[in-house]
C-alpha cells in the first residue's frame, strides 16, 4: 500500500538517526580515552561502503538528504578510526594530521575514479546499479564481522556504545518501513538497509549475553569468596596470628601461670650479680678466697628449711664460689678476653 506520507515520515527518521548515530560512540571513545572494544577494520569497512554508496548516490542524481546522511556516516567513521589511531598507536597531532590529509586525498580520488567508471558505462545504468549495491552490501556486512569477533574474544562489550547501536538497528528499521509505504518498492535499496537491522540484531544479542553474564559470574565469585571465609575452619586462627597480641592479657596470663606452688618454690631462690670482674682480676693469683662472682641469698621459709643449720648454709656457699672462679678462671684463659680500655669500661666475662 502506498503511503507517500509515512514514506517520508519514516525515510526522514531513518536518514537523521543515520546522520548521527556514530555520535555516541564517538563521545564513548573520547571519555575512555580509549578504543578498546571496537573494531578499527569494521569502521575502515564502513567508511568504503560509505564511499562507493556517496559517489553512486551523486552518480544517480539521489535527493540530497542521502547525500548528506551517507557524507555524514562516512566522515563519523574515519573520525573513529582516527581516535583508534591517536589513543591506540600513540600516533602524535602532527602524524595524525599527516594521515588524516592522506587519506582525504585518497578518498577524493577514489570517488573521482569510481564516478568516471560509472559515466563510461552510463548507458548500462541496470549493471552500475547492481555492482555498487553488491559492493556496498558486501562492504557493510563484512565489517560487523571483526566487530562480532572483537566481543566474542573478549567475551564483553565493554567500549561499544549501546546507543550507537541501538540507533543503527532503528535506522535500519525505519528506512525499510519507508520502503513498504512506496511504489514500486526498490528492492536494491532494500537489499542494503536489510543487513543493518540484521547484523545489529546479533550485537544486540551479544551485548544482552556476555554483559548480565559477566555481572552474574562477577556476583557469584564474591559471594563464593564470602561463604568459603565464612566457613574455613581456621579462619579466626590463622587471622589471629597477625593481630598483636593485648599486653594486659599476656601479663594476667603469665601472672596466672606463676601461681603454682612449684614456680613458687623455684622463684624463690634469688641469685643476683654484685661485682663486674674483669679479665685480669680472674687471672690474679688468690681469687677463690677474695673475690666473690654470685651471691645466693638464702630461702625465706622458714616453715620448710628449718632443719637446715647456717654452718651448712655458709659451707655450701663456699663452696660454691670456689667452684664458680675456677670455672671464670679457666674459661678466660682457653677463650681471648678483651682488656678494659681507657675510659674506664671494664670487659665482662665469658658466661
């Protein structure tokens, strides 16, 4: 049923959303500062097909609008793979401009060479027609294929803008709508726009799988995370060993401990260092009868040692030192004692 009406309702949304819809992944890239996750040959493709489809709608003497919309198309993709070139490759303002003059140029003269084919063979319009249909289709279709890949390698669509191709499906959409409302219906036309929606269709699929995929994984390691500290045996333990222990607590414990009659009766005995003796003095000759080293001081319970006399108390003291400077006095003499120095520091003895 023709429509003249909605035909161009839906050819004008169609050619505007078109004109812009590589805005916001132009402005995505700009805010990342990066062009990770889009595809550089899948805009180089487009940018082609823009090519050969701006020069054959100039060709075919095309309403200006489809001029207008597919210049603008052309222009957004090599602005993208422009910033793939400057935040990617590192390439600096002045390189970058170099490019960009070049392949301006190139394109100019890529245009000029395909116009004058088409107006050498200008009396078969049919065979142009078909060979820039099928050139620009090919061109359009092979370039959502790094871009599908790109997303599958890195199983995400993180750096590709929703919007964009959203916008790209509807654009698609409308401009085969306007084609339903017109009479004859251009099926040339047609054979183009339908890859778009198509071939977004299997984005937009890939976008709906790996993203809430990819949260849904993220979700359940941290919570797997959680139940497995959770329920370690071990987990207080091994967490306690890097929490310094409270003095307060360490103090009560040991005092606690010391408590026992048995401790007691071994803290009892207190031996206590009264005189520094220095290497020279334990080699002069007299030191058992002169020079105490220890001193122990008696058990004060008297409910236990009672029996005990102090002669024995002093002989056993005796004795004991004796031992005690024979033992210093052969110690230093086996092992090289410093001699004091200057000021006055004396050198101690080898315990």
């Amino acid at each position: 049923m023709e429509n003249k009406v909605l035909s161009n309702l839906f050819g004008i949304l169609g050619t505007i959303i078109w004109s812009i819809q590589l805005i916001p992944q132009i402005h995505l890239n700009y805010k990342m500062k990066s062009t990770k996750g889009v595809s550089p040959l899948c805009f180089s493709s487009w940018y082609l097909c823009g090519v050969v489809l701006a020069t054959y709608l100039v060709f075919m003497k095309s309403p200006p609008a489809l001029v207008i919309q597919i210049s603008c198309f052309s222009v957004f993709c090599l602005v993208i793979i422009f910033q793939y070139l400057f935040y990617e490759k590192s390439y600096k303002i002045t390189k970058l401009l170099f490019v960009i003059g070049l392949v301006t140029l190139l394109s100019f003269l890529i245009s000029i060479g395909i116009y004058m084919i088409m107006k050498s063979y200008k009396s078969r319009e049919i065979v142009i027609e078909i060979v820039c249909t099928v050139i620009s289709a090919s061109l359009m279709a092979i370039g959502f294929f790094p871009q599908m890949f790109v997303i599958y390698k890195s199983k995400s669509t993180v750096g590709l803008s929703k919007i964009f191709v959203f916008m790209d499906f509807l654009g698609g959409v409308f401009s085969i709508m306007s084609l339903a409302f017109h009479i004859p219906f251009d099926w040339m036309a047609f054979s183009t726009y339908v890859i778009v929606p198509i071939f977004q269709s299997f984005l937009m699929g890939m976008i709906f799988y790996y993203d809430p995929k990819r949260a849904k994984n993220s979700f359940v390691r941290i919570k797997e995370s959680e139940t497995d500290f959770e329920q370690h045996p071990n987990c207080s333990e091994e967490l306690s060993a890097f929490i310094p222990a409270n003095p307060t607590t360490t103090t009560t414990t040991t005092t606690t401990s010391n408590n026992d009659p048995l401790s007691m009766k071994q803290s009892a005995h207190l031996v206590k260092e009264t005189q520094v003796i220095t290497s020279s003095t334990l080699l002069s000759p007299g030191l058992a009868s002169t020079t105490p080293v220890l001193q122990v001081q008696p058990v004060q319970s008297p409910q236990e040692f009672d029996h005990i006399s102090p002669e024995s108390i002093s002989q056993s003291t005796d004795s004991l030192m004796k031992q005690s400077a024979v033992l210093n006095q052969s110690t230093s003499i086996l092992l090289t004692i410093p001699q004091p120095t200057t000021n006055g520091v004396h050198g101690y003895p080898v315990s």
